[in-house]
C-alpha cells in the first residue's frame, strides 16, 4: 500500500475519531504539535493531552533520528 494513501486513512481515521468522542461525552480533549525545523509549536485545551503529544512528538524524533542515521549516502 502507498504510504500517501496509509497516512491520508490515519488522519482521517483519527479526525472521525475526535468528532465522535466530541459527540459522545460533549467535551474533547485535543492537542497538536506543529514541528517547524527544530522548533515545536504545541496547542490544546488540556495539559495531559499536551504532554501525551509532547511525548509522541519526542519519540518521532528520535525515530527519525535512527532512521535517517542508518541511511548511508
């Protein structure tokens, strides 16, 4: 499977994911992480949803990291 159409299903998945829970319980809680070079712009209305994508945001990097360090040019 394309990757491009991997990560248009997840984020697509995820956005349902979010309204329906908005739906449900009637308050949602949500955070983001905007990465611009080496500098993370994060938002949200709850400080444990910050953290968790914090976190996630810090993982990515380090996975990035790893990968991009096995690639030899």
């Amino acid at each position: 499977m394309n990757l491009v159409k991997l990560g248009l299903i997840l984020v697509a998945l995820g956005i349902s994911l979010v309204f329906l829970g908005s739906i449900k319980s009637g308050n949602a809680e949500y955070a983001g992480l905007v990465m611009i070079g080496p500098v993370p712009i994060v938002f949200g209305n709850s400080k444990n949803a910050i953290y968790l994508v914090l976190g996630m945001g810090v993982l990515m990097m380090i996975v990035m990291w790893f990968i991009l360090s096995q690639i030899q040019m």
